[in-house]
C-alpha cells in the first residue's frame, strides 16, 4: 500500500479531473431551470463542480492506499505566512496581465466569449446575492483546485521530476485545464506562484488562501471597473489598457516583499 503518489498517480488523477469537469457540467444543465438568477447559477455550478473534484480526490487517494496528510502537503504554518502569501498573488495576476497585454493586442480574439461572460456576471448586484456570488468563486476553486494541483498532483510529481520542474509541470496541467486560452495564461503563472509557495512552506494551506484571495480580488476587480465605466461592455474592458505604469512598478515591489517574507517565514521549514 503506497503512502505518497507518484508521477503515474498524478497523470491519472489528472485525466480523472477532465472527466470530473464533463459531468459537473453536465449535472449543471438542470440546475438552470430551478435557478433563473445567472449570478446564483453560476455560482452553484462553481461549487459543484468543486464538491465534485474534492470527492473524486478523496475516492482516488484512498483507493491508492495514499497518506492524505502527507499526499496533499496537510501541515501547519506560521499564520504570518498566510498574509504574505495572499499579499502576494495580486501583483503576481496584475504582472502576468501585463506580460500578456502584447498577446492580447496582437489577437484580440482571444477575449473569449466564455470570458466576456464572467466579467458580465461580476456586476454588482443585491448584497446577499454578489456575497454567495464572489464567495463562491473564492472558496470553491480555492480548496477543489488547491487539493488537487498544488496538493497530489503536484507531490506526485515531484517524486520524479524534483521542485523546480514539478512546480512548472503542474501550473501548465493548471493553465491547461482552464480551457479558456486567456484564463489559462493568467492560471499558469498564478500556479507558479502557489506551486512555489506549497514548495517553500511544505504546506498546501498558504496556496488555498492566496488562491481563494486571488479569485475573490479579480471579481471585486471586475465589479469596479463596470461600476465606474458603465458605458463600457465587458469585451471593451477587456480589451481596456489596464492601469498606468506605476501601478505595476509599485505592485512588483509589494510582489518582492512578499516573496521575502515568504522565504523569511518559512525558514524553519528548510
């Protein structure tokens, strides 16, 4: 009975998540037709979805015989790391945006449809309703994402590849999985973050929280700016120049903090 995956385990559980993503959206079609409120549906689909990949996690590590604590990087830290962990990923997004805004300009129709929509849902709506609606996004993927890439799939990994290319192989799965060519960019230089992060702390916590801040940021982000351009739609403000210069200056400085403090904390862990 094995206590930890392996490459193979990793690469299999992955192909188990396409087919997780197949039926959560399959499952997803009824629900339409109960839930008229499209903020509300999409939400409750999201969470699905995630209830469904942390079941199918479970299911697989167990039929494996793996340590769940030890396969999924289970171990306590410093909550300082936490703060600096989720301090960080923001400006990791807001410079992978930038590295990408070349792309965007060169083919802008990569601005998929799928992703006009998630920026249309992000509008602001009744307080109870946009709370379930952020939260959701947040936590959901957060956990559901987190268990399954920075936790088994990333461990398995690196039980043949080493840190470095084990992190780097599994934001690409991460990116991959996104399926929205845009999204998927801005997810694999995300999961490099969090990859690093679980690597340097030897722990999947601090990932999740920078995770579920980093999704609950980017809508609350979207919500602004269609507050403040309403006559904007949500394909212009895509499509938009994003921030003035100093605005990353200053992010990529927060961004080297971070990091530090990241390495600082997680000393004791070497």
């Amino acid at each position: 009975m094995a206590s930890l995956p392996g490459a193979g385990a990793a690469l299999g559980f992955y192909i188990i998540l396409w087919g997780v993503i197949f039926v959560g959206g399959f499952l997803a079609i009824p629900l339409k037709q109960v839930i008229p409120d499209k903020q509300i549906f999409f939400a409750t689909a999201g969470l699905l979805q995630a209830a469904l990949m942390i079941l199918a996690l479970v299911v697989f590590a167990q039929r494996k015989g793996f340590d769940l604590r030890a396969a999924l990087s289970l171990q306590r830290v410093r909550p300082v790391l936490y703060f600096w962990a989720a301090l960080g990923v923001v400006p990791v997004g807001m410079l992978s945006g930038l590295l990408l805004w070349p792309v965007i300009e060169a083919m802008p129709w990569l601005v998929s449809k799928e992703l006009e929509l998630l920026v249309r849902l992000s509008r602001f709506s009744a307080p109870s309703v946009y709370l379930f609606y952020a939260l959701s996004l947040s936590v959901g993927p957060a956990l559901s994402e987190e268990l399954a890439f920075r936790g088994l799939i990333l461990q398995g990994l690196r039980s043949r590849l080493g840190s470095a290319t084990a992190v780097v192989l599994s934001a690409l799965l991460f990116g991959v999985i996104h399926l929205d060519p845009l999204q998927g960019l801005g997810a694999f230089f995300t999961g490099l973050y969090l990859g690093y992060l679980t690597v340097r702390s030897g722990s999947i916590y601090p990932a999740i929280a920078a995770h579920g801040f980093n999704n609950l940021w980017a809508t609350l982000e979207s919500s602004l700016w269609q507050a403040a351009n309403p006559q904007m739609s949500p394909r212009e403000i895509l499509l938009s120049a994003g921030y003035p210069i100093g605005v990353y200056v200053f992010s990529g400085i927060v961004l080297i903090v971070a990091l530090y403090n990241v390495h600082r904390s997680s000393r004791s862990l070497d």
